[in-house]
C-alpha cells in the first residue's frame, strides 16, 4: 500500500454549468475506456470461442452464467469503496482515503476467499445436470478455471476505487487497456496453438483472461503505491472501515445481482430452447453487455462527483450532476441502439460467422434479441446513472430493495409468463428483461430527487 507522501489533495469546489459538464466528462471518459476494456476479456473470450463451434459457445455460456451471477454481487460490494474514498477526498481527509483503500483490499480477499469454494461446487453441480444436447462437462471445466481470476479481480476493483475515486483514473485506463490488447493476442494463440504454443481449445481462453486478471492487479498495486498519500492507519480503523464498506456494499452487491442475476436465471431458462437458442442469447448479451459498458464507467464518475459534492456539504450540484449523468446516459444508448436495427449482423459478426449456414438460425435469433435490446437500453443506462447517484449520497439499503422487488418479481415474473405462459418461447424472456428494467430507471429516479430535494444550504442525507 502506500509509501510516498505527496502533498495532501484540496476538496473539489463544486463546479457550475457547462463546468460540471466538462468536470464530468473528464473524469467519465477515462473511466468508460478502463470498465470497457476490463470487459473486453470476456468480449474476447466470447469472440474466440464463436470461433470453435456453436457447441463451445453455448457450454461457455452456461458456465458463465454462473459465473457472473456470483461475480456481479462481489463487485458490487467492492463498489462502496470509491463513494467512500470519493467522499474522504472531497472532505480533504488523506487518512480517510488510505485508510478506505487499505480495507477495500481487505474485503476483497474475504470475499475471494467465500467466493472460490462455491464456484467449485457450482461447476460440479452445472456439470451433473446440464440440460440435453449441452456440454455440462466444458461448462463446468470453463467455470473452474475462470474462477481462479475472481481474487485479482477484486483486488483490482478495490485499487480501481481507491485511484478513481481521487480523480486519477487515468493509471486504471492504461492498465486495463494493456490487459485487453494482451487478451487479444494471448487468447486466440493459446486457444488454437499459435506457433509453439499448444492448442488447449476453450481452457485456453479462459487461462488467458486469468492471467490478465493477476498481471493488471498487480501493476495497478505498484501505481497506487505511489499515487495515493502514505498516511499512518491503525488496525483497529481499518477494521471499522472494513465494517462501514461491508455495510454500504451488501446492498450494491444484492442490488446489482438483483439485475445480474435476473440475467443469469434468463439464460438458464433459455438453455430449455436447446443449444442455439442458448449461444445467440449469450451473443446478444455479450453485446449488449459491452454497450452497458459506457453507462457504467459513465455513472461510476457520476456517482463520485456526487459524492464529492455531498461530502463537501453542496447538495444542489450533487442533484444537478446526478441528473446530467443519467441524461447522457440515455442519449449514449439511445444512439447505440440504432446499429441493433439497421446494422444486426455486422454487431452479430463480432462473434461468429454471420455468413456460415451453421449459425443461421442462430443469427436470426440474436438479432431478433438485440432488437427487443433497443426499448430498454437507455432505461439501463440510466437506472445505473441513478443507482450510482444513490450510492454517492451512501443511500443503498433501499436501492437494493427496489431493484429486488422490479427485476425478480416484475422482470423475471413477466419473462416467465411471456415465454412459457403466453407462448413467446426466447423473446418472452428478453421482454421480462425490458419491463424490470424500465420499472427500476423509474422508481430510482423518483427516490433521487427525494433526497436533494433539500432547502439551500442543507447537507443532503438520505434517511
């Protein structure tokens, strides 16, 4: 951890518009690019595997559904730490933010440690009782293997945190850039046996993204050593601290495996549709989850401008940039979501053959997902702009219970209804997936106004 000690940092004075505009978007921009090359390992690994068969495809896919589900809740755990960091800095509290960092990577590892053993037993357990006509065997193997990289991932998000939320972001870009452009050399040479290398087929890819994982937490450890104020901590606090992020970031964790895990269920319910069905909803996923990308990397910037302002007592511009983030958000997706309709192959190609007959109805069958994508996206991309909000005026709890009670009652209660009810077979369990997500944007929406609706002056304190 730290060993330098530069100067100690002043608290942002909140900016006015188009200043914020500006403010945000600086910090923004370095973030999208570091959460989407993160996400690019899996992009990759998607990609390659397109490549082997559709077979492949659809057994990563069943694998990574459980992997994700338990990967969505750690992170957001690991999310408090850089409203916490975020507020520390804005108070003008070096301690608080060595101090904050120092715990981040001590619940990572706690949660490594919960984590490893159930990734196990899940791969057994998706091993013994895949559905017909899926690998169980390649999907559980997958599922071992990528697992191994969850420690470093979470370590890095706690170092992520600890950088971005002082506003240097630009180190995690860099970083995270560097492990995507080595994914994408490293994985199709070890999954096909480039030269000298061997051929491993799909452990080969998921090797590759655990050995990014490792190499990226520890370079980014190196940069916060030096980055971060060398301030004296006692064990004792960093344990209370420990204390306070596990508090505030059980709810983000149950609150983003609320959403992840209405995803996760979808796809094990879409395994029912048989194999096809299976790979192009993990192909539209992986779409759509890059696209997600942007609006993530986006309201983690907002919600640290948030919690800067409502750590240095400005309630008023911590509602203006709130708003301003989710704005962009939605004008980013809507955007986005015009290649879904006009240009669905050429996004389908990016991860297997559009011009293969194999993969036709497999084809067909993404696009058709991606098209129902564009009525909820820039609702998910500000649902995210306004759950990050929340999070900066450290607001979790009830955030959490809204997000439980649209996407697994509503969402996957709908989806369900629609697709074995009613008769839409794979669309009705991506419609479910639109009406959960469109609920959430506005219950979240409706509680952040409540909470900087504040007479001027007044700090903005969620109850």
């Amino acid at each position: 951890m730290p060993t330098d000690s530069p100067a100690p940092f002043p608290a942002p004075a909140p900016a006015q518009p188009p200043g914020e505009t500006a403010t945000l978007l600086r910090l923004a921009v370095p973030v999208i690019v570091s959460q989407f090359s993160v996400n690019a390992l899996s992009l990759i690994s998607t990609a390659v595997i397109g490549r082997i068969g559709p077979a492949e495809l659809a057994a990563v896919a069943y694998g990574n559904a459980a992997y994700y589900l338990g990967f969505i809740v750690l992170l957001g755990v690991m999310l408090s730490v850089a409203p916490r960091v975020a507020a520390a800095h804005g108070a003008g509290d070096p301690a608080g933010v060595a101090r904050t960092a120092r715990a981040g990577l001590l619940l990572a590892a706690l949660l490594s440690a919960v984590f490893l053993p159930l990734a196990f037993l899940a791969a057994h357990l998706l091993q013994s009782h895949a559905p017909d006509g899926l690998r169980g065997d390649l999907a559980g193997l997958y599922l071992r293997l990528y697992a191994l990289g969850m420690p470093a991932t979470l370590a890095f998000s706690a170092l992520r945190g600890a950088l971005e939320g002082t506003g240097q972001p630009r180190p995690v870009t860099a970083i995270a850039l560097g492990g995507a452009l080595l994914a994408a050399v490293l994985s199709p040479a070890l999954t096909f046996g480039w030269g000298p290398l061997p051929t491993l087929g799909v452990p080969g890819a998921a090797l590759t993204s655990v050995l990014v994982y490792w190499l990226s937490a520890a370079l980014l450890a190196a940069v916060v050593r030096t980055r971060l104020p060398a301030t004296p901590t006692e064990p004792g606090a960093v344990r209370a601290e420990l204390r306070v992020l596990a508090r505030l970031g059980w709810p983000i964790g149950l609150t983003l495996g609320a959403e992840g895990g209405l995803f996760t269920v979808t796809s094990l319910l879409m395994a029912r549709f048989g194999p096809d069905a299976l790979a192009a909803h993990n192909v539209a996923l992986q779409v759509i989850t890059a696209v997600f990308m942007v609006p993530l990397g986006l309201a983690t910037a907002t919600g640290i401008r948030v919690a800067h302002h409502h750590g240095s007592g400005h309630p008023h511009a911590a509602r203006r940039v709130g708003l301003l983030g989710g704005a962009i958000a939605v004008l980013i997706m809507l955007l986005v979501s015009l290649s879904y309709v006009f240009t669905p192959n050429a996004v389908i190609g990016v991860f297997v053959n559009v011009m293969d007959p194999a993969n036709a109805r497999l084809t067909a069958q993404a696009a058709t997902f991606l098209l129902i994508a564009t009525l909820f996206q820039a609702f998910d991309g500000f649902q995210v702009s306004m759950a990050a909000s929340l999070r900066g005026l450290q607001d979790t709890r009830v955030p959490m219970l809204i997000s439980l009670g649209t996407y697994w009652i509503v969402g996957l209660g709908s989806g369900v209804l629609l697709a074995f009810g009613l008769g839409l077979g794979p669309r009705g369990l991506w419609f479910g997936l639109c009406t959960g997500l469109i609920c959430t944007a506005a219950l979240l929406l409706a509680r952040f106004l409540r909470h900087t609706r504040t007479p001027p002056g007044a700090p903005s304190a969620p109850r």
